[in-house]
C-alpha cells in the first residue's frame, strides 16, 4: 500500500467509513492491524486517506467489523477502486477543494442543490462564469481565469453528458437576478437555464423574494445522493472553500432544509414562466 501527502476528499471518506464501522464493531486499531498483517498506525493513516488500501482489504475488514449490508460494501469497494477522474488534470493548477466537488459529482447518482446568491456552477454559462472569476480577491490572472472556465465547463457534463445524472436546483430570485457581466450577459444566462430545464434530468426551481423567509438563507448547499445513502454528502461554501459534511445528523439536517425549499418554490412550470420574466425584464 502506498502513502499519499494530500489525499482527496473521496480518499478520506472512504477511510472515514471504514472507521465508522470499526468503531461501531467496538474493533480496536490493534485487532484491524492483525487482520491485515499490518503494524496499527498503518489502520490510522488508512482511515484517514494518507494511506491506501485495495478492495480485497476493504472487504476483510468490512467483513470482520459485522457489516451485514452488501449494497454498502460494494459501494466502499468501488471507491477503493475509483479510477483516476479527468479533474486531475487540473491538480497542482487548481484549489484542491474545486476538484474535490468536481470528485463528489462525478462519483453521485443524483444532485439538489439551493442557490441564493450566485447562479450554481454546473447551470453557468461561460460569459457569466467568467465574469464571477474576475471579481475574486485577490484578482486572478487571465491564465488562472481560464483554467477555473475550463474546469467549470466541464463540470458541466454531469448534467449535460452521456452519462447525466438527474439535478434539482432550487434558485433563489436574488441570484436570478444579479447581473454578472452586465445586462446581455444575464439575460443569456437566464436563457441557458431555461434550455438546461427542459431536459429531462434537469428541474429548476425558483424561489421568489415574496416567499419570505426560508432556512439556510445566504448559504448554497448542494446535496450529492451516492450509491448508497451511507454515502450521501452535503458540499457547503465557504469563504475559504468549500466543506464536505456526512455525518448522519447533518445529512438529515440538510434533507430536511431542502425538502422545505422545494415546498416553498415554483413549481417547474411557473419557475419557467418566472424566470422568462425576469429575462424579458432585463
């Protein structure tokens, strides 16, 4: 097994439920340790993501700490065996925390996210990303523009590719009407979103100023299904970047919080109506 300096977010999950399981196993470090052939502070640093480990072992301790859920096992499975994703391209050029949201969609089976500020990433159109990278302090250089614009782009493709995965996105009308890069440029954003609703995968769901109050208001959340609820994460901003909750508490918490967004929103057809008037209005 090899070590990693900077494992990623999925890397570190994955150690995370093994942990999970072995503590709630009342299975001490010492005892995981004999099971692999391995000295214990080798348990510590795979479940902590520094350290690797394959699925055969994932299955030995899975086994061994009474996991009786197959569907879940498989699941850790895969992510023991997660092939490398094209975000790596961009690693050592781009925040490790936008490649690890670029990980969390690409590995989810279903998305919902709640925007009340800023039009969300994978709903942006070029001219609009662009001009939200250019009022980043400190100011970026055209060359570190352009390389968020790309991985942005194609970010995109887990609504819009082969593959696309279904996404609801609950919009605030403070973020449909703000004005990144001027009037036309807003006016075709909005006309974007109207073309991405009409997939079939893709519900926009807006929620007017005059639905009052609402919880999580000035924070964008976005809720990632995986294959397993077990493995469901929430991704939250923030000024510094972006954090990645999972525990049992705060994924309830933020089903709940969404739930109660969608009740209060539009509905896809009035969302649509509401968001042409917005534009025509522009």
């Amino acid at each position: 097994m090899s070590t990693r300096r900077t494992p990623t977010e999925r890397q570190k999950r994955l150690g995370a439920e093994l942990r999970k399981l072995r503590t709630s196993a009342d299975i001490s470090t010492e005892f995981a340790a004999g099971l692999l052939g391995m000295d214990r502070t080798r348990i510590a640093n795979m479940e902590s993501g520094i350290r690797t480990i394959n699925a055969e072992r994932v299955r030995t301790l899975a086994t061994n700490y009474a996991c009786g859920d197959d569907a879940y096992i498989e699941a850790l499975v895969a992510m023991a065996r997660s092939d490398v994703g094209w975000w790596e391209r961009y690693r050592g050029s781009l925040p490790p925390g936008m490649l690890d949201i670029a990980e969390m969609e690409a590995h989810s089976v279903r998305m919902r996210g709640a925007n009340t500020a800023h039009i969300p990433g994978v709903l942006q159109t070029a001219d609009h990303a662009t001009a939200v990278f250019r009022v980043v302090v400190p100011k970026l250089p055209d060359h570190e523009v352009a390389l968020r614009l790309a991985h942005r782009s194609e970010r995109q493709q887990v609504i819009t590719g082969d593959n696309a995965i279904p996404y609801v996105a609950i919009v605030h009308e403070a973020a449909l009407r703000m004005q990144f890069g001027g009037r036309d440029v807003a006016r075709a954003q909005l006309d974007h979103i109207l073309d991405l609703s009409e997939r079939d995968n893709v519900t926009i769901l807006a929620l007017p100023f005059t639905r009052g109050a609402f919880p999580g208001a000035g924070q964008n959340a976005v809720y990632a299904e995986g294959r397993v609820p077990q493995l469901d994460t929430v991704q939250v901003d923030s000024l510094h970047g972006p954090a990645f909750l999972h525990t049992e508490a705060q994924l309830a918490k933020y089903r709940a919080q969404l739930d109660w967004l969608e009740e209060l929103a539009l509905s896809p057809d009035e969302s649509r109506d509401f968001i042409r008037d917005i534009a025509h209005d522009l």
